[in-house]
C-alpha cells in the first residue's frame, strides 16, 4: 500500500476485508460503494512483509485510539519506572502519593513531546517518553554528600509527608535536577537545528546503525529478565499470547459486525491479531492475575516470589491518586543549576541523540518510510531538545527520548500509521491530567511487563541486525567491524559497573561524563562501528551506502516528501523561499522543486514568445 492510491480525501483505510480466498481488498474512506479488490492466488496469503498502514496512511478513529492505546500501554514500564526509580534519591520512597504525581507528570509531558515530534520533529510514528540514559547521571547527582537523604525521611515513625520541612527536602532535589536538564537540553538543541547532527549522518551507514539499534535492545536483558522473573509463569503466558497472535495468528480473519451504505450491514474480516497482539496478550495475562490475586494463589508476603504478579501489589497508587490533577511548569519551585549536575546529564544527552539517530531509521523501515533525510533528523533530534526542556521546566525528574519498546511495537503489530502515535500522545496527555486512570494502568503487574519487553527487545536487536542485508558479509572488513562493535558494545559497559573506581580521575565532573558514555552499550557499540567504518578503507558498495538507500525505495514505501515535509504547508509556503532553503531544518527539495518549475514556467514562457514571433515571421513573408 503507497501514498498514491489514497483518495483526493487524503484517508486511507485497508482493512484487510476477504470476501473469498482468492482475493485481497482495501476499502477506500467508509461508506465507498466501490472495492479495490487484487486477484490472488487460491490458498495464497497476503505477504507477511506488508504493511497494514503505512505512515501516511490514516486508520478509522476507533483504530486510531485502540491502537494509540496499545503503543500507550507498550512505554508504560519504562514511564512508570523511571519515577519509581528516582524516589530513592528524592528522599520519596515512602510517599507513594507524590510519587503518583511525578508519574501523571512524565505522562503529560510525554504526550507534549510525542505531539511535537510528530507533527513538526522528524515525523515519523516514533513515541516520545523519559530516558533512562539520564538516570545514572541523576543519581549520581543525588549521591553526592549534599543530597543524600536525611535519616529522618527513611524512618517511617518520624516521617511525616506532608510537612514543609518534608516537602522543601525533596523539592529542592528536583529543582537541583531540573535545572541541569534544561541546561543540557540547549546542546541538544544546538546539534538538532544547527544541522550537526545531520552533517555526521552523511558518514554513518549500516555498519554504524546495525550495532547501535541492535545494542540499544541488548542491553536491556537484565532488566527485561527482572521484571519477567518476579513470576516466570505470567512472564510466560504473556509472551506465548503475544507471539501467537502476532506469528501464528496475523493471517486468521475475525468476522466483525460493519456497515456500507452499499452493503448495508454484514459481517466484514478484519485482522485484529496482527493490528492488537500486545493488547490482546497484555489484556488476558492481566484478567488471568487478577483471577489468581482474587482467589489468593499468589502469596500476600510482599517479599514472597510472586508477590508482584499480584494486581494490588501497587494499590496504594490508585488509592491515593487524585481523580484530576494537571500539571504545570515549575509545579515543584524554579530551577536551580550547578556545574556538576549539567555535566552529567549532559553525558546523557549525548546518549540519548545517539539512541534517537538509530531510533529513526529502525522506525522508519518498519513504519514503510524511506530512510530519513538530513533535514528531518536535524528536525528530530531539535525538537528532542525541545521536549527535554519541557520536561525540564515541568519538574518530571527526567528528560525525553525516542522510545524504542514502541519502535518494535510497529514491528509486530505491522501498523506504522503516525496518526496512530498522534492517538497515542493524546491518551498520554488525558492519562496525566486524570490521576486516577494513570494509576489504574501503573498497576500492571511487573511480571506482564517482563514478558512484553522480551518480545519487543528481541524485534528491536533484529530490526538492527537486518541492515546488515546491504552490506558484503562476505568482506572479513565488514565482519570485522560489527562483531568487533558489538562485543565491545556489551564487554566494555559490564567491565565499567564493575570496576568504577579504576575510572576516577579526580574530576567529579570529568568522572560523570565517563561513567555514563563508556556504561552505555549504544554509544560504546554505534562509535566504534562509525570509527572503524569510516576509517578502515572500503569502496561504498563493500559498506552497503548504496543498496543501503536503494533497498528502502520498495513498494511499501512512501516518498521521502510525503513523509517528512513539514505540515500544515509550511514546507511549501515558507521553505521554498530561496534564503530558506539554507535552513538545516528547512526540506530543501521543495526548494529546488520551486526552482525548477520557476524554471520550466520561464522556458514555456520563452518558448510561447519565441513561437509567437516565428508565426509572425512567417504571416510577414
């Protein structure tokens, strides 16, 4: 399905409809009289490398919201964690309730930030949520001697959580950490709209990217593996109902109730196990622990193995959420800013860019999208800063990145429509003004998450590997270069968390830096394998930067200007000036496409004239 065949409506609906076996139809916008129907083969299936919508494409709404939902549901252990995570170095490990209020604010900003990237950023359907990257430099932080908490406010009989002198303990941390972000936000905004970044990318290929989406998943097994064995058995269940529905179910129709104006009502056969296998998986596992939470299988003893595949295992989260809270910009008190705090999260910032660069182009092939041009990961990695600015100013404890959990959503669900992740950040805004809905779905239990991440990692390291497709692994240089890459990606980051004290220089600041680049696997991984791809020689077919950009213009492809222009007709109004054009932000081939049919109207224009006076020549004689 391409961005040709919509309708002058610009929507476009392939609801995979069967009306036999042999053939394949694509509804045109609801209550069209006529199909589009493509003879096929008897006992041939719809080929399992197509996409249900491409990211041009524009779902019903109902699809739309279920499907925002999903990819909702999908960053959620990642949104939720990161506040859990930082309660201990904001002295707010007892108070759950303000601990809910940092979750509904991570969701608020997030859906900020997806908005924004989505519609103005590098448009492509790419989930925008906080970054674990900056967490270990925010604990860091919060270690130093100054911030470490007060006896006090871990003894549960001498703390009291609503006192002042309670809430200025932790707020001024947060403040101390806000600050930093924002400060270090404004280099991720140089690098996105100076064009640096998109300078850099003219000299990363296959062999840069394949290590770091692959090292950006690998990683994440020991966390992936924690939450999964808190309860093997749920873990287990989530994933056989998620791959079954994705693998072995995607091609088996469910006849659901429809109406045409053609065809009145009838039944039509839709493919929900392809569109909604995390859904549907996520949904089950969780009805089958409330089952067992309700009849007390699982043990009550909250350190008993098991105990967080209970569903009220985070009950006072819902309990103690209010029903509306919004949040506001320095809802914690202004900002404050110190030298080592913006050093450290400055080292994550770094971090996040590389992960969002590889984020891009794993979205970008999953989502049918040709790979992103110049201009819109310049776009994207501006408007991350943007949004870490935002989430600076609104006090989340955290900045925002790229998600990948959603990247490898898209691969299994095969719907890369960005209107769906436009769905996606409006339910995250609602879920972070109404607190009680926000903690009902923080309430999963850790075990479902577990599983969901395994599978989703799994894709994210294949999708990494596949761009090796482009590239001559036959070429010892080319094997070299990624095995070499990825070992080093995952040797050199254990050997750090284990050996820290090696690395101190005695420069706080310099130590911090250090600790969060070399403990990263992504960046550790993505530059050697942009070093030694660009230094060892190699002719550009042996690289893959040929079939690299060539393997992308399939027929599941839209154009590079449908996908990434700016909307609203801003590229065609404003950037097709001439002074715009130098703009590293700014679609230059609109631009050049202006030029040219200036152009060819002049040369029509000289040849009418030039026509005009040989017929009067001609009359003359």
């Amino acid at each position: 399905m391409t961005s040709s065949n919509k309708d002058p409506n610009g929507l476009d609906n392939p609801i995979f409809v069967i009306d036999d076996g042999g053939h394949y139809c694509n509804f045109t916008e609801a209550g069209a009289p006529d199909l589009d129907c493509e003879e096929r083969p008897k006992g041939h299936s719809k080929d399992s490398s197509k996409l249900a919508y491409t990211v041009t494409d524009i779902p019903p709404w109902y699809l739309c919201i279920f499907l925002g939902i999903q990819h909702y549901l999908t960053a959620l252990g990642g949104l939720v964690a990161i506040p859990l995570i930082l309660s201990k170095g904001l002295c707010l490990e007892r108070d759950t309730l303000t601990q809910s209020h940092l979750i509904s604010t991570i969701f608020f900003v997030s859906g900020i930030c997806t908005l924004l990237q989505v519609i103005f950023g590098v448009r492509l359907p790419i989930l925008q949520g906080g970054t674990f990257a900056f967490l270990t430099p925010s604990l860091a932080m919060l270690s130093l001697p100054r911030w470490q908490c007060p006896a006090w406010t871990t003894n549960a009989t001498l703390e009291d959580v609503s006192s002042p002198e309670f809430i200025e303990e932790w707020q001024k941390r947060i403040r101390e950490l806000q600050g930093a972000i924002m400060v270090s936000s404004c280099f991720q905004i140089f690098v996105g709209f100076s064009g640096l970044i998109g300078f850099l990318m003219r000299f990363i290929g296959p062999l840069t990217i394949a290590p770091t989406i692959s090292l950006v998943a690998l990683p994440l097994f020991d966390s992936a593996g924690k939450d999964a064995g808190s309860h093997w058995g749920i873990a287990a269940i989530t994933i056989f109902f998620i791959v079954l529905f994705s693998q072995y179910l995607k091609n088996v129709p469910v006849p659901l109730p429809a109406y045409q104006k053609s065809r009145k009502c009838h039944f039509s056969k839709v493919y929900l196990f392809q569109i909604f296998p995390v859904l549907f998986g996520l949904s089950i596992s969780w009805i089958l622990c409330l089952v067992l939470t309700v009849t007390n299988v699982f043990p009550s003893d909250p350190k008993a193995y098991g105990y967080l595949a209970r569903t009220d295992s985070k009950g006072d989260v819902v309990s103690k959420a209010p029903w509306f809270r919004f949040p506001y910009p320095g809802q914690w008190g202004v900002p404050t800013i110190s030298f080592a705090g913006v050093f450290g999260i400055l080292a994550g910032v770094i971090s996040s860019m590389v992960e969002s660069v590889g984020d891009y182009y794993a979205c970008a092939r999953l989502s049918g999208a040709p790979p992103p041009p110049m201009h819109a990961i310049n776009r994207g990695i501006g408007v991350e800063g943007i949004g870490c600015l935002l989430a600076g100013a609104w006090g989340t404890g955290n900045g925002t990145t790229s998600y990948s959990e959603n990247v490898g959503a898209l691969g299994i669900t095969r719907v890369g429509s960005r209107m769906v992740i436009v769905a996606g950040g409006c339910v995250m805004l609602l879920t972070g003004m109404f607190g009680k809905v926000g903690a009902v779905f923080a309430s999963i239990p850790t075990p479902i998450i577990g599983g969901m991440f395994l599978v989703m990692f799994g894709v994210i390291t294949a999708v990494g590997v596949s761009n090796l497709q482009y590239t001559d692994m036959n070429s010892s240089r080319n094997l070299f270069i990624f095995g070499f890459s990825i070992f080093a990606g995952l040797t050199i980051p254990n050997w750090v968390n284990n050996n820290s004290d090696v690395l101190k220089t005695g420069v706080m600041q310099l130590d911090q830096v250090l600790q969060v680049l070399l403990t990263t696997g992504m960046f550790v991984g993505g530059f050697l394998g942009f070093l030694l791809d660009n230094t060892i020689p190699g002719s550009k077919e042996e690289r893959g930067l040929l079939a690299w950009k060539e393997g992308y213009e399939s027929d599941d492809t839209a154009n590079t200007s449908d996908v990434y222009d700016l909307p609203f007709g801003i590229g065609s109004k404003f950037c097709a000036a001439r002074w715009f054009q130098y703009l590293p932000m700014c679609p230059k081939q609109r631009a050049e496409h202006s030029a040219n049919e200036h152009n060819s109207h002049t040369m029509e224009n000289h040849s009418k004239i030039n026509s005009g006076k040989d017929t009067e020549m001609n009359t003359r004689i």
